[in-house]
C-alpha cells in the first residue's frame, strides 16, 4: 500500500517539478501544459537511427526512470510511509543513483550519434567533479545518526536540524544534486543551445518522454533526499501544528521550487571548470566538515 | 520486514517499473508505426547527416581527476562502517580516520603540485 502511495506521489511531484519548470525557465504558468505534452508524446514518431547500439539505445531512458525509483524507495515521507527502510538506506541512495550515471552513458552511446555521444562524455566528467559532494556529506550525517536507516537519519534531528547543524554539508551536498540531476547551471549535456539537446538528441516519441520523465522523478528525488538528510524531514517547526506528510511536502516543494530557481540566475557551467572547483575547493570542504561534525558529535552529542 | 522481503519488494519494483514502461510503448505503438522517410534515421551533426560512426577513442581530458577519484571512492567504501560506529568508538575513531584522510589528502596536494587537477 506504501508503495502504491509513493508511487503516486512521485507521480505527483514530478508533475509539480514540470509545472514549475515551465514557469521559472519560460514564465508561463499553465497547470495543464505537462499533461497536453504527455498525450501528444503518445501521438509522435518514435524513429530509432539507422545503426544504433539496440540495448543500449532501449534501456538508457528505462534506467534513468529506475533509478530515481529505487532511490526514492528508501526516502521516509512520514514515520511509516516508506516503501523499504533498508539498513542500509543511506548506501543504497548512493548506490542507486549512481545508475543516472550508466543510463545517460548509455542514452549517449547508443544511437551512434556525435552530439548525443558528446553529451554522455560531458556527464562522466560531471560525475567525476560531483560524486565525493554526494557521498562525503552523507558520511557526516550518518555519523551524527549512528545508522545509515533514513528513519533514523531524520530522528537524530529532532532538537536541531542538519541545515544548522552542518550548514557546510548542506551547500555542497545541494550544489552536487542539483549537478547529479542536471540541472540548468549544470545541464551541458541535455541543453537545447549547447548540443541540440544532447543525450537526447536522437531520442524521439515515447522513449523521449520517459527519458523526461526520469529526469523530473530524479528531481524530486533529490529534493526529498535534501530535505530527509539536511532538514529535519517529516519534523516540523514549534509551534505550528501540521501533520508530518504536511511538512515533508512543503519542505520537497521548497527545496525543488530552490533548486529550478538557482538555475535561472547562473550561467551554464562546463565540467572541466566544475572538476576544478569540485577537486580543489569542494573536497578539501568537505572533508573540513567531516571533521567538524566528528568534533560537534563528541563535544555536543 | 525481514531484509529479504525488503529486497525482493525492491526488486518488485523494478520489474513493476519495467512493465508500466512496456504497457506505455504499447499503447504509444497503437498509434500507428513511424513513416519510413530517406534521411530521417540518419543521426545529425551541425545540420548535416552524420555518415562516420561516432564510436571511435576519445582523449578523456580528465584522466588526473579520475586517478584521483578511484582513490577517494574506494576510501569512501571504509567511510560509511566507519560513520555508524563513530559515535560509540570516540575520539580514537577521529584520529584513526583522521590519519587516513591525512595521507589521502596530501596525495591530493601532490598531485595539484603536479598539475592532476586540470584540464590535460
């Protein structure tokens, strides 16, 4: 039943996630337009190249969509509403979300195209800068809650949120996921103007809009990861009497509306410059703050 | 749940996924099949049809940061046990990984010394 609930709301949010797009990046507010999109995707030509890589070609949009579900399985919207608590909630996120890396390889491979091809080269290099931001602040969380269960990673919250707890960790992890789920600053391989549309170039019809559909479910993702892991998920503030899927619903919406927003103000940004500022700035910080929350944790436990 | 049932309800969701996938192609292939057009299967580049294969050897530009990153992966692997305990171990635990880290992160420095940590 967890699971059917998620689902849906996933569904949901990656509704949300489309509208708000829409809005922040054209300035058009219409709740209907992702709905019109999806029906018309169903009408349009899905052609495959001439001489695609054919397993490639096929599961690179499947698993995109995969792994923002598998991530999400182990994110706690309320004390029970989860669909697994894995012992080992924490890894598995990472686990599971390393697989975007593989499908937009292999989006990228597949159709034997030079643009789509580019593209993919383009996220290896992203993941390279991103992926220590992702797991070195997860590691500082996890030492303040002594278990890697999200249930109890949101638990350890309850007298002071992460966000002030390790505000270190927080920036550098909300900078790698908006990096993680290419988003506008970071979005050289999927963008309209770099590589006309990248990864997705040789993508059309169905397989093009689950390929977009991934891509938004990883979105809000990401931003219920942020809000689990930083902000005192289902917890809500004193004295503000709202039920617990209340709060972790506008804390996801926060965090998502946050995300989209950031990217409208900075411009697009190539991986050789994120590897270095990742490599020289990112990790030296966060390690700084492994070593800061392993201080705070003796001292103020 | 017993962690079994956890990662077959996990593997359910895989399958299930898969299946909604396959039920929307079908019945986005309901619709009606693409139209075979000269020239529409060709991939493009700069505007022009594509006729060399793209799946040739690239120089990855950043090989030193990827050296860099098996390092600090694997390092990572040891991280997380590591987290869970850190609490009930105390400050040796600190020092334990302090001095691991240390190392990790002169070979950092030594290798923007040695240029690693740009563009090649």
């Amino acid at each position: 039943m967890n699971t059917l609930i998620i689902l849906v709301l996933l569904l949901l949010g990656a509704y949300f996630v489309a509208v708000l797009e829409n809005w922040i990046s054209k300035g058009r507010f219409q709740l209907g337009a992702p709905l019109f999109a999806a029906v018309a995707f169903l009408g349009r030509e899905s052609f495959i190249p001439r001489k695609p890589d054919q397993l490639f070609y096929e599961v690179g949009p499947v698993l995109l969509l995969l792994s923002a579900i598998l991530a999400a399985a182990v994110i706690p919207l309320t004390p029970d509403l989860i669909i697994t608590d894995l012992a080992t909630g924490a890894l598995f996120i990472n686990a599971a979300l390393v697989y975007v890396l593989v499908a937009l390889l292999m989006a990228g491979w597949g159709p034997d195209g030079a643009y789509s091809m580019i593209g993919g080269w383009r996220f290896l290099g992203q993941l390279i800068a991103y992926a220590m931001l992702i797991v070195m602040p997860i590691t500082a969380v996890a030492m303040r809650a002594e278990s890697l269960l999200t249930t109890q990673i949101v638990v350890s919250q309850a007298e002071l949120w992460n966000i002030v707890y390790q505000p270190l960790g927080f920036v550098l992890f909300f900078i790698a996921s908006m990096a993680l789920a290419f988003l506008p600053p970071f979005d050289m391989m999927i963008a309209k103007g770099e590589l006309a549309g990248g990864v997705e170039s040789e993508y059309s019809g169905m397989r093009l809009a689950i390929f977009r559909l991934g891509r938004l479910v990883l979105i809000i993702t990401l931003a219920a990861a942020t809000v689990v892991f930083y902000l005192g998920g289902w917890q809500g503030l004193p004295g503000i009497g709202l039920p617990p899927w209340a709060w972790s619903a506008i804390k996801i919406l926060l965090v998502t509306a946050a995300m989209l927003l950031i990217g409208r103000y900075i411009p697009r940004i190539r991986e050789a410059h994120l590897l270095s500022w990742c490599w020289i700035f990112g990790i030296p910080l966060a390690l700084l703050n492994i070593f800061i929350v392993g201080v705070l944790v003796l001292e103020f436990p | 749940m017993s962690s079994l049932q956890q990662y077959g309800l996990l593997l359910a969701l895989v399958v299930g996924t898969v299946g909604f996938i396959l039920s929307i192609y079908a019945i986005a292939r309901t619709f009606g099949k693409a139209r075979p057009e000269p020239g529409k299967d060709v991939p493009a580049t700069a505007g022009q049809l594509s006729r060399e294969p793209v799946w040739v050897r690239y120089h990855a530009r950043y090989y030193g940061y990827a050296l860099l990153f098996l390092a600090f992966d694997m390092e990572m692997a040891y991280m997380y046990p590591w987290a869970v305990v850190y609490k009930q171990v105390g400050i040796v635990a600190l020092l334990d990984m302090g001095v691991f880290l240390a190392i990790l992160f002169l070979g950092l420095l030594y290798g923007w010394s040695q240029g690693a940590l740009r563009r090649q």
